[in-house]
C-alpha cells in the first residue's frame, strides 16, 4: 500500500515574526523493532478516552514482541502510540515502513497513522493522514507510506487505535523512515531487467530507461551518472546518458551463483534518484550425481568411468559441459575423503596405482560432479582386490565345506562385512576365497 502526501509544517508568529521551528529530534534511517519494553517506552502512549485500556509492551507465546493496544469491552478504542520526534527537510521525499495485525479475524482492528508537528492529541487529530481508517485481520500486514514536509521541523507519527469495543487486540510490530529522493532529484531509473547468460556463466546484463523528468516533474535535459551495485557493492558508474534512453552494462565478474541483486540510482546536479532494484539468479542448479560408475585393473593403473551427468539436481538452469568430475578415495573409516584427481570434459579417469604389488586390499572410488551450484553426492564404483598374489588373506573359516557361504567380518576395510564361497578345500590349510561385498 502506497500514497504520497504532502506534510506541511507550522510556523509561529512572535511580535510580527515569522520564526520557523527548528529540528531537534531523530535522524530519518531510524528504524526499531518492538523486541524490548526498553524499545517502546521510546515511544508516548495517549489513553485520549482515560478509560485504561491503551498501549502496552506485549510479548506473545512465540517470544515475540510488539506495541499491543487492549480492547475495552465498553469503549471504543481512542489511543495514540507516538514515536520520538524525527527531523524532516523540506523538499525530501521520506518513507513511513511499518507491519500491522489483529489477533483474530473474527474480532477486527481499526487503525489510522497521522503526522504532525506535535505529539499532542489535539495536533495530531488534525494533522496529515498518512494511512486513514483502516481494518486490520489477523494477517500481519505491511504499509509503506511516502510523504513531503514543506518545511524543516520536528514531527510525530501518530499511531492511533480506533476499534470497536469488545474487540481484542493490535499489534504493532516494527516502525522505520528513511530519507527519499528530494523534488529536483531524478525520478527512479525505469524498466531494469537483469539477463543473465544462457549457459550458466556468472556473467548478465544490466538492462534499464534512464529517468526523462525530476521527482517535481520536470523535464530532464541529461542524466548525470547512474550508479550500479550488485549486492551492496558499487561495480559500475556510467556518465553522461541521455534522458529517457535504454541502456546495457554488462557484468562480467564477481557476481556469485545465485540470486543477485542489482540497485540503480540515477544523480542530477548532485541529487539522487530513488534506487530501483532487480534481483535474478545467475549460475546453474547443482549437478545430479552420476548414476553408474565402475572400475577395472590392467596391472598397473586402474581406470574408472562413470556416466555423464546431463540434469540439475533441482529445476532451473543447468550446462553439463560446465561439470567438473571429482574423483575419490577412501579413509580407514570407510568415508570417501581422499580426493585421487579432478576431471574436466570427460568421465574417464586413469589412476597410477599398481594392483599387482603390496599388500592385498581392496580397492574402490567414488566420483561426484560439480560446478559453480555445489556439488552432487557420491556415486561408489565396484570394488577390485588389489595387491601382489602371494599375500593371501586370512580368515578362520569353519567348517571348511566347498561351496558354502560364510560372512566375515574385518575384512580388507574396516568395519566392511564381506561375503565368501568357499570354492575348494586343499589338504594344506591356505583356503582359495571369492569375496563379493555388498554396496
């Protein structure tokens, strides 16, 4: 909900002298949330009908606190919460940010949000309306205002209570103002669109319609600068630009794999514009992880290949020929830890390892692809025995009758169970195994 409106400030007449009030209170940027009693005793409660039922610091079950105005369940409500006074200049374009509910859809709220140069009952009844009656659910709401002093001056937000009686209550949750552009600054930089590239490079362009007239509505003859940030970050200033003209920047680094958002603001004569804000995700989605992957031993290396990944693991935009392939090895806690090589552009990989000497182990990988997204999970490979021949493995193996299958525990990695068949019994006691694990 947006309204601009124009506050005019009260100027007083001493001995045939106009003397202008001068300010004295906060700074516009002041922003609070009512998470303390601290907070809200900032703030002047007026119970204009004395009837005890007003404004209180409230904190609900959850832990979460707000300015809460009590029903009476004889009057209806009339209580002002006012803020401090804030500063205001003339000429400067100030935005009111507040969020509102009532407790019960059933038993409705009514509020209304005036500005005046006095924190008194009578000022702030005839002051400027900011927000007019209006009737509050049980959804928290968000109201933006935007308003204009004539003059420079203290004032007061006044935030008044008008519910039937009998009704419940109103919570008031946080309350900022923040300092616009003022009448001869340019008007907001129109029609940004961020596009960013198609393959899934962290590269987009800025596209935008520099401002034609002055917030006061006249006509610009030149734009000075429009300033670019991406993600609070100035990357860009362009200088000179016609009025009313489509423009591009193109970013071609430091934007991350993500949403980003862009903020331009135009400057005339040393007067800036309201920002304008866009935000797009640049990048791709994380890769799926491959869904097979094996290996196999030639004596002195072993190669593994593993399927292509070609989809994201979520919706959105994805480019399998920006994968990278990471290739593992295992910990003796069994944990895919020791990173073997990294791959680009293919799904092959030759490790040098040499299955026909040391001791006898068995040897398995896992691979996951990634990219600027993360990374995916692992995929496991098949395993191998690895090692010279003449280091048998050892396991007590009773009875030792061909062709029955036994399950051994502590096998060539820790904590593995593994199955064997027993394939022939010699009269010495070596045994000869097939060992087949589980995945």
């Amino acid at each position: 909900m947006r309204q601009t409106l124009r506050i005019t400030a009260l100027a007083f007449l001493f001995a045939g002298t106009l003397i202008t009030a001068h300010a004295t209170g906060i700074t516009p940027g002041w922003s609070i949330q009512f998470n303390s009693e601290k907070v809200f005793n900032q703030f002047k409660v007026l119970d204009n009908n004395n009837d005890e039922s007003t404004w209180i610091y409230y904190v609900d079950g959850s832990g979460k606190g707000s300015a809460c105005y009590v029903y009476n369940t004889q009057n209806d409500a009339d209580d002002w919460l006012v803020t401090p006074a804030i500063a205001l200049k003339a000429g400067i374009h100030y935005k009111l940010r507040f969020h509102a509910r009532a407790n019960s859809n059933y038993y409705k709220e009514n509020l209304e949000v005036k500005a005046a140069t006095d924190a008194s009952v009578a000022r702030l009844s005839s002051g400027t309306s900011l927000l007019p009656n209006t009737e509050l659910g049980n959804d928290t709401t968000f109201f933006e205002r935007s308003f204009t002093p004539d003059h420079d001056g203290d004032y007061y937000f006044g935030f008044h209570a008008i519910s039937k009686a009998n009704a419940n209550r109103l919570f008031l949750y946080d309350i900022s103002i923040s300092e616009g552009a003022s009448d001869v600054a340019p008007s907001m930089v129109r029609n940004v669109r961020i596009v960013p590239d198609a393959t899934g490079k962290l590269t987009a362009s800025v596209q935008f319609t520099t401002p034609a007239t002055t917030v006061g509505g006249a006509t610009l003859t030149s734009v000075d600068s429009v300033l670019i940030e991406r993600n609070g970050v100035l990357i860009s200033t362009l200088r000179n630009l016609p009025p009313a003209s489509r423009r591009s920047y193109s970013d071609l680094q430091g934007a991350i794999n993500g949403n980003n958002t862009y903020t331009l603001t135009a400057y005339k004569d040393g007067a800036k514009s309201d920002p304008a804000t866009a935000t797009a995700f640049i990048g791709v989605v994380a890769p799926q992880r491959p869904s097979q992957a094996a290996i196999e031993a030639d004596g002195t290396a072993i190669l593994m290949k593993w399927s292509k990944v070609a989809e994201g693991e979520t919706e959105g935009r994805f480019n399998p020929d920006l994968l990278s392939y990471e290739v593992f090895g295992f910990d003796a806690t069994n944990k895919p830890t020791i990173k073997m090589a990294t791959v680009e552009n293919d799904t092959t990989c030759t490790l040098a390892v040499n299955t026909s000497e040391g001791a006898q182990h068995l040897a398995q990988y896992a691979v996951r692809a990634v990219n600027t997204g993360g990374a995916s999970g692992f995929t496991y490979s098949n395993a191998l025995i690895s090692g010279a021949p003449t280091h048998c493995l050892s396991a007590r193996v009773s009875p030792q009758t061909a062709n029955r299958a036994l399950s051994i525990s502590g096998g060539w990695m820790a904590k593995e169970t593994a199955t064997f068949t027993v394939s022939q019994t010699l009269p010495s006691t070596r045994i000869l195994l097939m060992a087949t694990l589980p995945h």
